[in-house]
C-alpha cells in the first residue's frame, strides 16, 4: 500500500481537484506531486484518476480509495494539531528573505527579540534584490514591497511605504522647483534608465544624470545636490527633518507601496512561523509618512 503521505496527497488532490492547488497547499511542486501519484498508481497497480487537459476524473476504485484516505488524512491532521498544541514554542531553522534595504532598517529587531524569547530556535535571513522561490528555494518567510503577483502563496500585510521626490535645498536655488514639464530636462537620479516617475499627476520619462542600484547611495547623492530623487521615507525622512533635503510636491506621498510577507499556505502554520509573524506584525510600524517643514524654493 501507499505511504500515508502519498495517501495524504492523493486525498488532497481529488478534494482540490488539481493537481497545481493541492501541491501549493502541501507545499511542494506540481511536478513532484504528479510523480509521486503516478509512483503510488503503479504500486497499486491501479488507475486512480483520469487526466485530461482541462480537469481529473477520479475512477471507481479512484473514488473508494480516496474516501479511505481523507479518512487516514484527518487523522493525522488531527494528530498534527494536538502535537502543535502542545510545541507552542518556536523550534529550529527559520529561513526569511527581504529586501536589502528593508532588512538593515526593520529585521534586526525583530530577529533579535525572537532568537531572545525561544533559545531553541534559529534565523537564517537572505538581503537580496531578486524575489526568492519560497517553496522551491525552502523558505518560510520572505517581506516583499508593492503590489504582489498572483500567487497561491499566503500574505499578511504589515503596513505602507511612503516614497517622496526630494533634492537638496542648494539643487533648489541652483534649479529651482520642477514642475510637470520641466522635470524631463532636470538633473534626476534613478535606479533604472529612462526610467518613468509620476508627478503632478503626469507621467514623466526621465533620462538620469545619475543611474544608481542602491537607494541610499541616491539619497546621499541627492544630499550632495547631485539631483531630484525619488525615496521611500526611511531613507530620506531623517535628512528630510534636518532640512538637508525637500520634499517636492507638497507632503503627500508620491506612492504608498504595501509591505507583505508572504508565506507557503498551510492548513497549520509551524509554530516558528506563527510566532515570527506576530513578531513582524507587532514590531515592525508601519513606515512613518514624513512630517516635516518643506523649504520654499522658486518654480523653474
């Protein structure tokens, strides 16, 4: 007979009816999880379902097999669940990916006062630009910044960025304040060539007197006098507040861009992860808006 995961999957599979749900619900790839049915069709020697482009039938012997594994299903979906009860506490490695710059600001809190309060657990955390695979790459966790792709994986909002278009008040006398149609001719600094920024409620194409792949370098720049920026608030809130930049167009925030974290689903989330979720939640505020006097330059 069948293991009692493969039991589990093939129970999984005719309740979802798809092969693609139920591999995101159990956490692994649909590849593994038509292999691993089709392995435990030809150890029964028996066909279980019948596949077609557009759906799964599942046969006569398909049907009364599946009854007796949801049965074997809940039961150890069961047993699960009193076991999760009682290992409240955080156990093991928990792996987590952000953002580069979100991870030095935000994290090291919150790693440090879960590693605090649970000694038998671990943290690996990845810093990286590029948007992990996290069920193939083994991740539990991972924040993104924006607006998500479809996606089976699970999400928790943790609060709104705050992104403002900013120079220093030297580049101001020197150039004065952009508007709508002068900014394509000032001096910008981006992260992407002909890069696209909306301001006045105009899309402008811009082409950038300085190209660069690390917002705080840009910051820095634009301190310098280097040229306009666009910054989410807890790169340039603080120079901001020390008048050693403006914030343009008035104090509303160019883009409120959501912060998640994203997380396979699961019918019982570990208990590490739970935990570290509450801990993002209740220890990460929300990125703060700006509040700060702004610098009267004139319009260009």
């Amino acid at each position: 007979m069948g293991t009692h995961s493969e039991m589990v999957l093939f129970a999984t599979v005719v309740e979802e009816g798809s092969f693609t749900r139920a591999a995101q619900r159990l956490g692994i790839t649909k590849q593994t999880a038509s292999e691993r049915l089709a392995a435990l069709e030809e150890r029964l020697g028996v066909r279980l379902l019948e596949r077609t482009t557009r759906r799964l039938r599942v046969t006569q012997a398909g049907g009364r097999y599946a009854e007796r594994c949801n049965a074997i299903a809940l039961q150890i979906e069961e047993a699960e669940r009193e076991v999760q009860q009682q290992q409240a506490e955080p156990v093991g490695l928990l792996r987590v990916s952000a953002p580069v710059l979100y991870g030095r600001r935000y994290l090291a809190p919150v790693v440090a006062d879960y590693l605090a309060r649970y000694p038998r657990a671990s943290v690996e955390v990845l810093l990286a630009e590029r948007r992990v695979r996290l069920v193939e790459e083994g991740f539990d966790l991972a924040i993104r910044i924006g607006k998500l792709e479809d996606s089976s994986l699970a999400a928790r909002k943790l609060g709104e960025g705050h992104v403002y278009y900013v120079a220093s008040p030297g580049y101001l006398l020197r150039h004065g304040r952009p508007s709508a149609q002068t900014l394509p001719d000032a001096r910008c600094i981006a992260t992407r060539m002909q890069e696209r920024w909306r301001f006045d409620g105009v899309e402008v194409k811009l082409e950038p007197v300085l190209l660069v792949n690390d917002l705080e370098v840009a910051c820095e720049a634009a301190i310098a006098g280097v040229g306009i920026a666009r910054l989410p608030s807890l790169v340039c809130a603080k120079p901001v507040t020390e008048r050693r930049l403006v914030v343009l167009g008035g104090t509303e925030p160019a883009e409120r861009p959501s912060v998640y974290a994203l997380f396979p689903q699961h019918r019982h989330p570990s208990a590490k992860l739970q935990v570290f979720l509450e801990a993002l939640t209740k220890l990460v505020a929300p990125m703060a808006p700006i509040e700060a006097p702004t610098i009267r330059a004139r319009r260009g």
